[in-house]
C-alpha cells in the first residue's frame, strides 16, 4: 500500500458534521449534565466514588486535596487537574450548595469570587450526607463499567439514597444544551418523593405543598410563585430573587440598609461596589456610606443613608439596579436514559423513585443471597456438631484438607460450601455455648430471610423500605428553610427624588434644537442677559424647573421629546447649549416649535396640535408619559406633506383660535375638538381654500379675552381685540382679518395671542430681525391691514414671526 492510499478523501463538510456529532454527544453525555438519578456530573461522580474508595471518609482525617485529584485523573477523569479541583472545591461551598458534600480545610473561595488555595495547600475529606450517595455501592446496586483505561471499574451511576439533583441543584453548558436547576430543601424534597410514592398521579400543585420551591444556600427572598408553579410543571421558569434588607433607625435621626442575604450565585464583593459606584455617580440620592460588615458571624451589609432621605426608595432603586435582585431562570435538563431531556417536576421525581427502586431491589437481592449463604453454612456447623466425634475421628485420619472435605461430603452429605466451613472451624467453636448462638443465628437469618424475600415479592413492601430510609435520612440531615417565598412580584417603583439631587435650574430650548439647564446662580450673575445662541435661532422656552421634572419638546415633524430635566446638560448661560441631536435621535430638518414642562402627567391636562394642512387633534397629556428617552418619539400621525405649526397644553376649558394665511380666523371651545389616542390623526380645525394653510394656532383661558396680533409678509401690524370676532365651531371657514388688496395683498405670517410682557419678533428674508412691542399699537378692526412696522422694499419680505420666549415658573404655587 502507497503512502497516498493511507488517507481517505472525504468532504470536509462531512467530516467535520461526523467529527462534532461525537463530541457533542460526548459533551452532553460525560460532561456538562447531570444524571436525572444522582443528580451528578461525571467528574463529581468520580471525585465522590474515589475518596470513597481511598477511604477518604467523613469519619477519617483529612487528606490532602491533591491526593484526591491525582487518583480521580490517574483512574477514572483523564482530564486536566484544575478542572478536578474546581468541581471538588464547588462541592465544598456552602454558599454554591445546599448540603456539602466535600469537607474541605483551608480557602476554598469566597462568597466574593476569591479563588480557591492551591490544591497542594488545601484538605478534603467526604462530608456525611455524601457518604448516604455512596451507601452499599459495594452490594452490586449499580453498573460498572470499565474505567478509561481498562484496569479498573467505575460506577455508571452513584446509588443516591439522598435526592441530590433537586438538593444540590446544577448549573452547565454544553453543545446545544445547558441547565440550571436551583437547589432545594432536603426535607421538603424527602416528602415530595414519600407523597409521589404514595400517590403516583399527584400534580405539581398537591406536590407543591411538600416542596414549596427552591431553596437557596445564600437564603434570601424568591417572588413569583406562579413562575415556580410553571417550572415545576414544563421545566422551564422565571422567578425573582432579591436579598433580605431591612430599614434601621440610627442616632442623628438617620437610618442606614442592612444587608443579610444576597441572591444565589451573586458576588457580594462586585455587588457592593457597583453600590457604591452608584452612591460615588450620584445615580442615586441619599446614600452616606456603603460598608462591607462580613464576618465569621455572618453576612452583613451597611448602607448608610443621609438625613431625612427616602429609605424605602433607595432600597427599591437597589433593588432595581443593583444585584440586590436578580432573575433565575429553571431550565431543568438532565440525562435520562442516555438522554439529554427537559423534565418537570413529576419527572425527576419519578426517576429518582425508579433509580431507588432498582437499587434497593439489588440490594435486597445481594443481601438476601448472603443471607442464604450464611444459612447454609450454619445449617452445616449445626449438623457437625450432632455428630462432632464421628467428624474428627473421619477428619484425624484423612491425608490433608482436600481429602478431610472429600470424606465428609461422601459420608455425611455435606455441600462443598459446608465441608469448607467445617474443615477451617476453630477449635474453641465447638462448645456448648457456640451451639446455642448458631441455632440463634439460624433463627435470625431465617427472620431476615423472610424479611427479605417479603420485599422482594411485593412492590408495596419494596416503597415502604425506601420511604423508611428517607425518612431516617430527613430525621438526620434536614435543615430549615433558608429562603423565603412570596407570593407576588414586587413592582419597584420610586420617586425620582431618589434618584436625582432636587435643585432648582433654568431649562431653555431653542428652535434649532439646542437645550441646556443652567444653574439659577450663573443665569443670575448675567441678570438673563447675553444668552448664547446662533444668529438665525431663536428661544422656545425659558423655564425655571426643578431637577425632578420632565420636559416635552415637539417638533414640527409631528414627533416629541421625552426628556427628565436632571438628563439635560448642565451649561453656563453664556455658553450654547448641546445640540438635541447629541441626547435622541432625530431628523435633520426638524425643529422644535414647543417646550411642555411637565410635574405630573395628571388625568385633567391636554395636549392640543394645530397642523399646516388644517387639522387640529387634541389627546390625553399622559399618553406621552415616555420610557425611552434614545429617540424622538410619534404625537401624531400626519398626512403627505402636512407639518405641526404649533402645539399647547390646556386643562380642558380653553378657547382656540386658528387663523390661515389668506387672513381668515376661527375661533371655538377646545371641547369641539374630540380627545383621541396619541398615534391618531386630528380632524378639521378650519375650512381652507386650494393654496390656502394654517399659519397658526392659539389657545387662550376661556374666562379671559386676549388682544390678537397678526404680522404680515409686507411688515404689517395690527393689534384686534378678541370680541371683534363671533365664536363659532369646528371646522367653519372663519372671519376675514385683512382687506383684500388687488395688487400685493397682505398674507399672515403669524398671530398670537399676546399680554402686556409679550413681544413679536420676525426676520425678513434679507436676514434681518425686528421686534415689535403689540400693546403700544391701537386695536384695529377686522378690515384693516395694520400699520406698516418695516418696508418690505427696502427691508425685505417677513419670512418667520415668533412670540419672544418669557422666563416662566410653570409649577409655582
């Protein structure tokens, strides 16, 4: 054969399918899930089997751990040594599992992620409850099979008379699979399996009164009894796990957070920084001190708080943000029979049941043979003894052993076994006495014969074997409850107040987009002067709010804001804001034409759109209650190329005022406008000729009557009161507020309602910008096209009238 004929020519596809497939198989099989009848990995298997076997007992002394991780890879793990240690070592941390079942002398880790000693420096030995997985191995209970290498034999399976996969739970990942099953009470686990023997149909929910559900080493509080409920029953559920926490008063009039149990599988050390963190940050208010009180007495805790801060809140905001409260996960996947399978509760409760039938069912059967054995034997020593003299004379003169064995058998119908027996006995068995204790112990075994054979022949004696079994175990090794089970899910919520220092601040909006706060101490060294911003931009809002409050920006796209003022950046008031680009996603040609401060979303508010294209919508102010701040957000659907010209909040008894570019005006009570959800379109506000728009909408207190002033694209002013129009209703073609001219007739570029702090500002289309004060100007009627502020030849047409930002202090009582 040529050196060529030695390979074979396989696509790698096909290879590579073949190659992963039996790695896959062996990943799932002989690594990473544990066995639905011990409840063991086969690493952890072979560690308990190998200390067993050294004699590496609970009742012994310690021995060194390397020792133990040298003879599992030498004869049963042919794999790396630190992945030995480390499954030896989980097996020893109280904190990972529910009962220890490796007593380990030396560090063995920490609660806070600390590695383990060096195996040469730490000891272990077997705990006593993991003694009970191993108990009567020796009495052929389980397979062997050969170990790696073919000079030893392993178990299959470990005999398990303790529940282990519920009581010490699992946690692995492999090809395609993973597990994680939480650990549980020993005793509740005890009775759920006595309750299932008894009643093989029972139903999660009648299971669920012996076991209540997972029961964490850490302690510490599950929520979602309904989340257990469904893992018991498909394997697979959520359930929330928070640490215990209570509120204590302290000198000074302060109270600080004590801490005593943290969730499973959390690092407490990584757990108290990132609190810390947060108090350092300021993501949350009124946290002093955060100390780390652990001891050999336990664990413990301390979150000092400042005065007269929100306890309850803080508490929650951790809660929330911190691993104070996690979520678990069920995903309870086991081998069973060869396979990797998701089972229910019933499930594994069955398993185990049919794993201790089959044991205890060899067991009796190994015993009952020795049992019979030994029955035979004494039957034998009896009968030599009624005849003791004939023996030793037949023995005295045979040749050797073999001849002696030979001789009696023929002469006294001895069995081989029986003749053996008698040829080794000892000389001082043959009194009296020794008569009396074998008849004695030919009436004990015949007892345990029957005994035996009674368990052998009935499956119901078989159960109450095993259940008086675990209920010796459970009188032995049953702790209490460490973790505590509520019913409900907890929702957190909190003020903001704990979440962000209260402070008072200036908000201000322009309607290019730029936003900042500023601190009422730098606003008022510049007496509100000097505000930076670009030539072209102008303010949209001017507010004095608090740190705690919202705003809601909405732009002429029709879309809004969502932002909390204590997220806006905090910029000098001579310095230009941030651009709102930089905070949420938005278009590029998108302005901001409205700033909304927001305190509450109360019931009573409303939010009011006025549209070019003559639509008018009117929605509910808290259906623009936010979540998400990353992106600007829809307020109302618009048509083609329609776009929002304006936007205002009322209480519900507001007048509105629409007014078109030809000059008509309508005037009617918001409540002819319907209130409809937040992502709705609006209805007709005005009726509009072909070419015709909305250049805007005003909204007024309908107790008041407000002076209205319009500008033209000509420069022109004029000042109407508001009782010069008729009230009218929805979606009427209004009252003309110009006269019509023949050659270059006055267009609006702009109406407001205006009191005596307002001003009107417009830029010309040569870029220039005037102002005009509306209360020096006389109220004109409805036919007169004002009075002429700017000439239009020499200055330019006006491209954009705007009403000047005022500082305002919406929420002052």
């Amino acid at each position: 054969m040529t050196q060529a004929e030695n390979y074979l020519d396989l696509p790698l596809e096909e290879v590579l399918g073949d190659r992963f497939g039996r790695y896959s198989k062996y990943i799932i099989q002989e690594r990473a899930l544990p066995d639905a009848r011990d409840g063991m990995k086969p690493v952890q298997r072979r560690i308990l089997y190998a200390m067993n076997e050294e004699k590496n007992t609970y009742d012994k002394n310690f021995r060194k751990s390397a020792k133990t991780v040298g003879t599992v890879i030498g004869n049963y793990h042919p794999h790396g040594d630190s992945s030995v240690y480390d499954a030896m070592v989980r097996l020893s941390q109280e904190w990972k599992v529910r009962n220890r079942l490796v007593e380990m002398h030396g560090n063995n880790g920490s609660i806070d992620g600390d590695p383990p000693a060096a195996m040469r420096y730490t000891e272990a030995r077997l705990s006593r409850i993991a003694s009970e997985m191993i108990r009567d191995i020796d009495k052929e209970t389980v397979d062997f099979v050969p170990n790696f290498d073919d000079t030893i034999s392993e178990p299959v399976v470990l005999p398990a008379k303790i529940p282990n996969l519920l009581v010490s739970g699992s946690t692995g990942i492999s090809a395609g699979y993973a597990t994680d099953i939480p650990p549980h009470n020993l005793g509740e686990v005890i009775d759920a399996v006595i309750k299932k023997i008894d009643h093989p149909d029972a139903s999660v929910a009648e299971l669920m009164k012996a076991i209540k559900g997972p029961d964490f080493p850490t302690g510490g509080i599950i929520q979602g009894i309904d989340g257990i409920k469904k893992a018991y029953e498909t394997g697979k559920g959520k359930i929330v796990v928070r640490g215990k926490a209570k509120v204590e008063d302290v000198r000074g009039n302060r109270q600080q957070i004590v801490i005593d149990d943290i969730p499973y599988e959390v690092n407490k050390a990584a757990m108290v920084k990132k609190i810390d963190e947060l108090r350092i940050d300021r993501k949350v208010e009124g946290i002093a001190e955060v100390r780390d009180e652990t001891d050999r007495t336990g664990l413990r805790i301390v979150i000092e708080l400042k005065k007269d801060a929100d306890s309850e809140g803080v508490l929650k905001y951790l809660y929330k943000n911190t691993d104070l409260q996690v979520t678990y996960s069920f995903n309870m996947v086991a081998i069973q029979d060869k396979t990797p399978k998701l089972l229910s509760l019933p499930q594994i409760l069955d398993a185990y049941i049919a794993h201790q039938k089959d044991v205890v069912t060899r067991q009796t059967v190994y015993d009952l043979k020795k049992a019979n054995d030994r029955a035979h034997i004494v039957d034998g020593l009896m009968k030599a003894v009624s005849v003791l003299d004939e023996l030793i004379a037949v023995i005295r003169s045979s040749n050797d052993k073999q001849d002696a064995k030979k001789r009696i058998i023929a002469k006294y119908a001895f069995s081989e076994a029986q003749a053996e027996a008698i040829v080794t006995l000892q000389l001082y068995r043959l009194t009296n006495t020794d008569v009396t204790a074998l008849e004695k112990e030919a009436a004990e075994l015949k007892k345990q014969i029957n005994e035996l054979e009674a368990v052998l022949g009935s499956e119901k004696k078989l159960f109450q074997t095993i259940k008086k079994d675990l209920r010796q175990l459970k009188k032995t090794f049953a702790g209490e409850r460490l973790t505590v089970i509520e019913d409900k899910i907890e929702d957190l919520t909190f003020d903001i107040e704990v979440t962000v220092a209260s402070e008072d601040v200036v908000v201000s909006t322009t309607s290019d987009g730029y936003v900042k706060r500023t601190s009422l101490r730098s606003y008022g060294a510049s007496n509100g002067e000097d505000f930076a911003m670009k030539d072209e931009d102008h303010l949209v809002g001017l507010l004095e709010l608090n740190t705690t409050d919202k705003i809601l920006l909405f732009t002429n796209k029709g879309k809004y804001i969502y932002l909390p003022v204590h997220e806006l950046p905090d910029i000098r008031w001579k310095d230009l804001g941030q651009h709102i680009s930089n905070l949420v996603t938005m278009d590029k040609d998108e302005r901001i034409i409205k700033t909304i401060p927001v305190r509450e979303f109360s019931d009573d508010q409303y939010i009011v759109f006025f549209t070019r294209n003559g639509y008018v919508k009117r929605s509910e102010m808290r259906l623009y209650k936010a979540q998400r701040y990353t992106k600007a957000l829809i307020a109302l659907k618009l048509k083609d190329d329609d776009e929002v010209v304006d936007v205002f909040q009322t209480n519900g008894n507001c007048d509105v005022f629409v007014a078109s570019n030809r000059g008509y005006g309508l005037w009617y009570h918001e409540s002819e406008v319907s209130v409809v959800g937040q992502r709705a379109a609006g209805v007709k506000a005005i009726q509009l000729k072909e070419g015709e728009f909305v250049v805007s909408g005003q909204v007024f207190d309908d107790s008041k009557e407000p002076s209205l002033v319009i500008v033209t694209q000509r420069g022109a002013c004029k000042r109407m009161r508001l009782k010069a129009f008729e009230k009218s209703v929805r979606g009427r073609r209004g009252l003309l507020m110009l006269r019509e001219l023949k050659s270059k007739p006055h267009r609006l570029k702009g109406l407001y309602t205006i009191d005596e702090n307002d001003t009107i500002y417009f830029r010309t289309n040569t870029g220039e910008k005037h102002s005009v004060y509306p209360l020096e100007l006389t109220a004109s009627d409805r036919s007169s096209n004002g009075s002429f502020v700017i000439d239009s030849d020499n200055h330019g047409e006006v491209t954009e009238v705007w009403k000047q930002a005022i500082y305002e202090k919406p929420f002052d009582e």
